[in-house]
C-alpha cells in the first residue's frame, strides 16, 4: 500500500529508533487512506491493523513522515533516523480501546525483524508521546510495553527503590526526554510507557521508583 509521503533519508545517518504510534482514526482503512493522502503529508513505514494484517507503505531505507517535531536523547527531527510504526486503534479522540492480542503479536514479530536490519538500541524503541511529550499521547497507556520488553522489543525498567520526587527531572533527562517542558508534562509521557497504572503527571512513589529503575536498566 505505498504512500508519496516519503522522501530520501539524511546521508550516511544511522537507522537507530523504533517509534511506535495509534492510529487515532475511527477505522484501519480510514488511517490507512490518509497516511496515501498527499494532501495529508503524513506517512509510516508500516501499519498494523487490529487482525494482525500488516500493510507496508514506505521502504525502510526511505524517510516517512510520522514523527513531526521531535527529540530524544538530544537528537532532533526523528523521522531522519527512524523507522515509524502506526498500529490501528481509535485512540483517546474516538474510543480508546485494548489492542487485541493479534495484533500485539504482530506489532511484536515486526519490531524484531526491524531490530534485526537495524542497530536500533533499546532505549530507543520509544512511543511517539516519548519524543514529543507536549503534543502526542501515542500509542498510549493500553499499549502493552511490558510484554513488547519481555519478548526482547525496548525496556523494562528494573525493580529500584524510589529516589526523593526532587530527582525526578535528572532522571527523565537521563533516560532521553528533553528537559525544557513542564516537569508535569515530561511524568505524564513517562507514565504512558513505563508507568501505565497511573498517568497523572505526578512524581509519586511508584513513578520514581520506575524511573530510578529505567536508569539503572540504561547504567547496566
Ligand atoms: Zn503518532
């Protein structure tokens, strides 16, 4: 299913992130014609919908438009360096909902042979509200992370002690979010990925813990 919404990738930059979204649409067709729309100038290397169908619609060695304005680990403008993944789901706009266990094995058989082709590390397999906290809430607190980790797809944290809620900036800074937005903001898109039982936006016991976690994951 190709999409124009591509162009060719920075020279000689690496493929080193996995970005993961929602489609956010009412249904997979929908999404899927207008990540082909030219008007829409948005795209993705692939999408899988809720069965478990997956529809290629960029080469991996082209650049997709998904990202946008982005940063993590103090490198900018994402869609240079990564490969996008859009996984069918109405999202917070039309009835967020679970991501059926299908379509969770397939998103899970794709991460790994894109990791397989990439040296991508786990630290950047990231959601889409990772690299840009302050406009995205993708693919979101129902998308199962844990078991991506477990099945060799990105990061779980480590079980830690909670540091004091003082340290929680440092931390998120450590892990690759950028540091110039509302602390609150930063907690909430962390929250999504790493912390999904509550997403508040608050430095509480349970967050810290998960993000002293994470960093000891990223230390080791
Ligand atoms: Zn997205």
């Amino acid at each position: 299913m190709p999409s124009p919404n591509q162009d060719d990738r920075p020279p000689d930059g690496p493929i080193d992130m996995l970005v993961l979204h929602y489609t956010g649409m009412r249904s997979g067709a929908e999404a899927i014609a207008r990540l082909r729309d030219p008007a829409a100038r948005v795209s993705s290397h692939y999408v899988v919908e809720e069965d478990g169908a997956i529809f290629r619609l960029v080469p991996e060695a082209r650049r997709a438009w998904h990202a946008g304005i982005s940063h993590w680990r103090g490198r900018e403008a994402l869609n240079g360096r990564s490969i996008g993944i859009e996984i069918v789901n109405p999202g917070h706009d039309w009835g967020y909902r679970p991501f059926p266990a299908l379509q969770m094995a397939a998103v899970c058989d794709l991460c790994l042979e894109i990791l397989g082709r990439h040296p991508i590390p786990p630290i950047n397999v990231v959601a889409h509200s990772d690299v840009a906290p302050d406009r995205k809430a993708d693919p979101g607190e129902l998308f199962d992370w844990e078991a991506l980790a477990a099945n060799g797809v990105g990061l779980w944290p480590a079980a830690a002690d909670a540091p004091p809620a003082g340290a929680a900036m440092a931390l998120l800074g450590a892990i690759g979010y950028r540091t110039d937005l509302p602390e609150a903001v930063l907690l909430a898109a962390f929250q999504r990925h790493w912390r999904p039982e509550r997403v508040d936006g608050v430095a509480d016991a349970g967050t810290m813990a998960r993000l002293a976690g994470l960093a000891a994951r990223l230390a080791a």
